[in-house]
C-alpha cells in the first residue's frame, strides 16, 4: 500500500507540470519558414516564441507558466497580415492545418468552438442580406431567418459554457426582431443595440482584438441608409465615435487609449484627415496627456502639422551670407520639398527623374526645395551639383537634422508639394506619384 501511495505522489508533480502542445500543417510548404507567438494583452501584443516551419509542418509546446486566454501566429511579413489567432486554454493540445489562408482546427474544443461560431453566424447573417435583395417580404420567411439565428446563439452559448470561447459567443449576440421590419428599421435597431452584448471591462475580450474589431466596425459601418454627402459622413462619423467613446467610459484609461489609437489609426491609414484629427484633438491627445504619452501626443500632432491642407512647417537656410525662408518664395506656382540623401541608391535613381519631370513643366511653374539628409558635406555638394535649378539645403545629422524632424521624415525620398501658398497639397511616395498627382490635377 505504501508504494502505491509513493507512486501517486510522484505522479502528481507530472500531473501539475503536463504541457500542451500546437502542431500545425502548412500548405504549400515551401512557403512558410517560420513562426512567432505573441500573447494579446489589453494594450499590446507581448512576444512570446518562435521557431522554424519545416516542411509545412510547425511544433511547440507551451511553458507550463503559459498564461492562458488569446494568442497570435505570425507566419510571414507583412506581421500584421499574416497572421491569424487562437485560444490558448492550457488543457489540451491544439492541431491545425492551414491551407491557402484557410485555417482548420482539427484538435481544440476551445478554437473549433470559436471559428465554427462566426463561420455559421455569418453564413446566417448573410441570409438576411439575400433576403432582403431579393425583395421577399413574406414575414413569416423573415422571422425563420432569425429564429435560427437565436437558436445558432443559444446552441452554441450552451455548448460552450465555461470555455473562453464562451465570452466571445456570448458578446456577439445580435438584433433579434420579434416581427418583420424593412430594412432601415432593421439597420436603425442594429445599430442601436450593437453593444447591447459587449462588456467592455471583461478582461478575457479586452485581451483580445474583439472589442477594437467591434469598435471599429461599429464606426466604420453603423450608418444610415442613404446616400451622404461629405459633411454629412464626417457628422455620422462623428457621432459613431462619441457613442463607442461612452461605451469605453468603464474601462481603464490606458485601454481606453489604446482603442481611440486604434481608430486613429485606422483613419489615417484610409486617409479621412479630418476625422483623424478629429479624434486626436478631442479624445487621444486629452488621454494620452493624462498618462503622460509625450511620445503619442506628439503623433498626433505631427499627423496634424503635415496634414493636406496645412501650411507648410517654416524652413530657413543661409546662401550667399543671407538667410532665405520658405515662406518668402513667391516665385512659382508649386514647390515640391524633396528630402533626399546622397548615400541613398533609390534617392540617386529619383532624382534625375525628378529633375526631367520638372524640366518638361513650364518654365518656372514649379520650384524644388532639395534636402540632402547628410553625415557629412563633401558626397551631397557633388550629388547636388547635377541639380543647379534646385533650391539645395544640406541638412547635416542626417536622421538628427532639426528640418527632416520637423517634417517627420523616416526615410529617403521623402516628398511634399506646396501650393502657391506654402500649403500641403500631396504627398506623393515618389516620382511616379508626383506625376500621377499631377495628371489627376
């Protein structure tokens, strides 16, 4: 009896200390080289693993300390494109193949639970779409269509019960009418409920993308159905974002920062400047002061100084003992600012571009304010030289220099065009853009 008691002892460590495992087949192999594991957290993602894919085929086993809740594979670049999530529940195995950007969980009750939700959700959801394109009106038709869509919730609510893939399910419950509605009634109800699920200070979503998602979503889509003109989109936007800002009020403010960062970020990224500024000036500059973000605040502000529209940052050089300002030319129509150096290959290969586009413009129309972002003088006064017409400012401290910080400058070429007034009219990625910009002028 004694040695049997010892045994049990000595499994039970075992017991405690058991390791889950992540294997997972990629398809076409010879595609996938490796992989990083990141932990979501409220206001980041934290770094946690990585390793080779050899022969499509990806094993890992996770520390026993692995915190348990969302996670994210990385499997190339850009990072944040080729990627997807999964739950990590620390009491089983995870196995998956992934094949032409498909994803297939054949182990995990936790990530088939959460993937074949949405995946029938959204096949029902889109039901009521082909509904009502179809122009049925049959009521009784309708209120099938959502009687299954309860059923789906509640099937899987119940079938998930005390998994984290039940705090998902259950936050993304939807508008179920009780009798038929035209569509602007439904879109109107939609919207008016879209939260109704959605806990904002539950730590299980907010370690997760799922309420930036929702956010963002709600913003970007809860609108009336009608055909805007852009002051009036600008003011629906507005108001999308005042209502997710209340819905945020709970939850802690460097979460709170992270999600409007994200919405920021997402304009400017869809280039709507004004509601990017908007944002930044009423909500994250405010936040991001508050926790003391120098670094977010001055984002922001930068975004705003070099917005189209903007009067240029001032620049001033010395040529011929006199000092000479941006502000002060007034002798041509357009001014392209082009930051440049003469240790950049792509810089070299622009520049005479530049130089035979301008060139082929009327003479005079357009004046190029040229600089050179240099560790020393002797390379940018040669370069410089093939480029008499050019206005050539050296700016020494390369990624130090006080002008290429002012224009926010983080690589070579990097070009704006003014207009007659010194103000932000583009900001083409290179030669072929400004030429593109030109055309559509």
């Amino acid at each position: 009896m004694i040695k049997k008691i010892l045994c049990f002892l000595f499994l039970i460590p075992l017991c405690l200390q058991a390791q889950q495992t992540m294997t997972g087949t990629f398809a076409p192999a010879e595609n996938f080289k490796w992989f990083i594991i990141y932990k979501l957290k409220t206001t980041r993602q934290e770094y946690v693993a990585n390793g080779k894919i050899t022969e499509g085929k990806l094993n890992y086993t996770f520390e026993a300390s692995a915190e348990k809740g969302m996670y994210r594979l990385v499997y190339g670049l850009p990072q944040e494109e080729k990627n997807f999530d999964f739950i990590y529940s620390g009491e089983e195995d995870i196995v998956f193949n992934f094949s032409d950007e498909q994803l297939d969980f054949t182990a995990s009750k936790e990530n088939q639970l959460h993937t074949s939700y949405f995946a029938n959700i959204n096949e029902a959801k889109r039901m009521i779409n082909s509904y009502y394109q179809s122009g049925d009106t049959n009521k009784e038709s309708f209120l099938e269509i959502f009687k299954s869509i309860n059923t789906l919730q509640e099937t899987f609510e119940k079938e998930a019960k005390g998994t984290i893939a039940y705090n998902f399910i259950k936050a993304s419950r939807t508008y179920i009418p009780t009798s038929y509605e035209t569509p602007q009634t439904m879109v109107s109800n939609i919207k008016k409920h879209y939260f109704d699920a959605v806990d904002f200070t539950n730590p299980v979503l907010q370690n997760s993308d799922f309420i930036a998602e929702k956010v963002s979503n709600y913003v970007f889509t809860a609108l009336p159905m009608k055909e805007f003109t852009g002051a009036e989109l600008v003011a629906e936007y507005k108001k999308n974002i005042a209502t997710v800002v209340e819905k945020m009020q709970a939850v802690p403010a460097d979460y709170k920062k992270t999600l409007l960062y994200v919405l920021w970020e997402q304009m400017v990224m869809v280039e709507n400047q004004e509601i990017a500024i908007h944002i930044g000036n009423t909500y994250l500059k405010p936040i991001a002061k508050q926790l003391n973000d120098d670094v977010l605040v001055e984002k922001v502000n930068v975004y705003e100084r070099l917005a189209i529209g903007q009067k240029a940052p001032e620049i001033s050089w010395t040529k011929d003992n006199k000092t000479h300002k941006l502000s002060e030319l007034d002798s041509a129509e357009n001014y392209i600012i082009v930051f440049w150096s003469s240790g950049c290959s792509h810089c070299l290969m622009e520049m005479p571009k530049l130089k035979t586009f301008v060139n082929s413009k009327e003479k005079g129309t357009i004046k190029v304010i040229a600089i050179g972002l240099e560790d020393e003088r002797e390379n940018w006064a040669n370069e410089s030289s093939f480029y008499p017409e050019f206005i050539h400012i050296l700016g020494l401290d390369k990624w130090d220099n006080e002008i290429g910080n002012l224009y926010d400058v983080t690589a070579t070429p990097t070009f704006f065009v003014l207009d007659k007034d010194k103000r932000i009219i583009a900001k083409p990625y290179g030669v072929k853009e400004l030429k593109e910009f030109y055309t559509k002028k």
